[in-house]
C-alpha cells in the first residue's frame, strides 16, 4: 500500500477515494448524508496527523494515546466522540507476526483509524466498500468500526490456528524422535501465544464496555453486531487456554520421551554389561597364569573356554529376552 492516508466517502449508491489530500478540502456540510472512513497508515506525515486533531476536535488526553503506541487496549467516551485503541496482531505475506497498534475515533458517521504500519487486515473491507459488497454501504460508521473490529479479531485467530496445525506437527515428531529443535520450537509458540494472550485479553471489557455504553454513536441495530464479536472473544479466550494447555503438554511428552530415550540407553547398556561380566570373570580367571591351573595344560583347552564364554553369552541373551528386559 503505497498512499499513507485514505480517505473514502460513500453511500449505498456511490463511492469515492481520495489519498494524500489536504484536510482542508473536507468540508463537513459536504458529507451530511454520507460515511465517511479516513485512515492514517504510519506517523511520518505528522503535521497532517495533527491537523486531523485539529480538525476534529481530538482532546489532548486522546492525540497523547494515539501517538504513545504503547497503550493497553480501551474505550473511552467523549461527549463528541469515542476513542477505541486495540492491538493487532497478524502474518504478514511473508509469514511474518506483525504487532501494532491501532486507534479509532467515531465521531457521528465518521470513522478515522491510525495505525503504525502499512500493512494491515483491512483490504476485504475496502473491496466490499468499492465494490459494494454486502451491506456495509447500506450502514453508518458504527458497522464500519464494528468491520474493523472484526478483522482485528480475525488476525488472532488466524495466527491461534496456525499455532495448533503447528501442535500437531511438533506432536507427531515428538512421538518419533524428542529433538532439541522441537523443544525450542515449543518454546517460541508459548512466548508466541503470551504475547497474544496479553494483547487479546482486555479485548472482552472493551468491547463489553462499548456495547453498554448506550453511546448516541453506536446505533442500537448496531449493537447485536459488536454482541456476536463478544461472543468470539470468549470463544478464542477459551482457545487460548486449551492451546496453552496443549503446549504444556508438550512440554511434558518432550521431557517424557527424553527420559525414555535416556531409559533405554542405560537399559541397553546395563544388559551389555551384565553379558559381559561374567565373560570378563572367566577371562579373569585364566588370565592369572599360575603353575597349577590344569586347564592351562589341556590340549583344547583354549576352545573349551570360549565354547563356555559364548554359551553363557547365549543363555543370558535369550534369559533377558524371556524377561522381555529388551
């Protein structure tokens, strides 16, 4: 996306874009009848970002919320707006987790939105707004924040549900072999899903907080919409700690199958040992050489002892398999 500011205005039977304009070609009485979203992508124009305060009447509690970027999320309500500040968190094109702020004013029906970063979760909606897509020409700018709401919660749920194809995946190799780069894997998902979990958990009062506020802004035909969002917050709330609790037990299985390897070379190498004692305790004894040993004298001697060594050898191997020790 190139334009670092998009404003569109329409209605059920037109649209228009504009990018990188003046504020001061928005006249308030031109747009009476009509949406209107204006979205800010970055802070790098930041005398235009002031001006939009400025034009819009931003108190100067919100302008420093806006621009800190380090904001946990939350509603407040201004007797000429609402201010809502959410953290978005998703996969980029290039598979890579993108974190960033994002800031809405509702302001009767206009929407202004900032954000950090160019990338972003929004083009669905600014197809269906081109090109008329469902109804959300037909709505205020109360469904369009709800819209917008909703694709923020999807980027969580998208990367929840690439955390669990990830589960299974380390699952079915952990079963195979408990390597360390599987454990590391696990790791990161768990610091992954933290970060997640922190970001998405004051999702649920805000959005509470915005469906009782009875705001003049939110039209009650709106507000079984921001509804179903709660609903999915309290489903993916109950996801992240089944996931988490799926991360502990892998956790588990990893160390499991780590001391079950560990238990099988010390099996393996106790049952070697125990062979070969008492080989060692034969061969000790021939091994001393004195005078009066007869069997030093015997002619086949030599061959009796080694036919004894490997008998022993045969009937400790097959006493051991008949105790299923290996």
């Amino acid at each position: 996306m190139s334009s670092t500011i998009q404003f569109y205005q329409y209605n059920k039977d037109k649209v228009s874009l504009k990018e990188n304009f003046n504020l001061e070609d928005l006249k308030l009485d031109s747009f009476k009848n009509d949406v209107r979203w204006l979205n800010f992508h970055g802070f790098q124009d930041a005398e235009m970002v002031e001006q939009s305060f400025d034009h819009f009447g931003i108190h100067k509690l919100t302008r420093d919320d806006i621009l800190k970027l380090e904001e946990r999320p939350k509603i407040e309500e201004y007797e000429t707006y609402i201010y809502i500040t959410l953290k978005s968190i998703y996969a980029n094109a290039k598979n890579q987790i993108v974190a960033e702020q994002l800031s809405f004013i509702l302001t009767g029906n206009t929407l202004i939105s900032y954000q950090e970063k160019h990338e972003d979760l929004f083009d669905y909606i600014r197809e269906r707004i081109s090109s008329n897509q469902g109804i959300v020409r037909k709505k205020g700018a109360d469904y369009l924040l709800y819209l917008l709401i909703e694709a923020t919660l999807s980027g969580y749920e998208t990367l929840l549900e690439q955390i669990d194809n990830d589960l299974l995946s380390i699952n079915e190799q952990l079963r195979k072999n408990a390597k360390e780069e599987l454990f590391l894997a696990i790791e990161d998902l768990k610091e992954m899903l933290r970060d997640m979990k922190s970001a998405f958990h004051p999702f649920r009062d805000q959005i509470t907080k915005l469906v009782n506020s009875n705001h003049q802004f939110i039209k009650p035909e709106t507000v079984p919409f921001f509804n179903d969002i709660r609903d999915s917050i309290l489903y993916n709330i109950d996801e992240f700690e089944s996931t988490k609790s799926d991360l502990e037990s892998l956790t588990n299985l990893y160390f499991a199958r780590l001391s079950q390897r560990s238990n099988d070379i010390m099996q393996f190498l106790t049952i070697v040992a125990a062979i070969f004692i008492p080989l060692t305790f034969v061969v000790g004894v021939y091994g001393m050489n004195f005078d009066n040993m007869p069997e030093l004298h015997t002619q086949y001697g030599y061959f009796y002892v080694w036919g004894v060594m490997i008998l022993m050898a045969i009937f400790l191997i097959l006493y051991f398999k008949w105790k299923k020790w290996f």
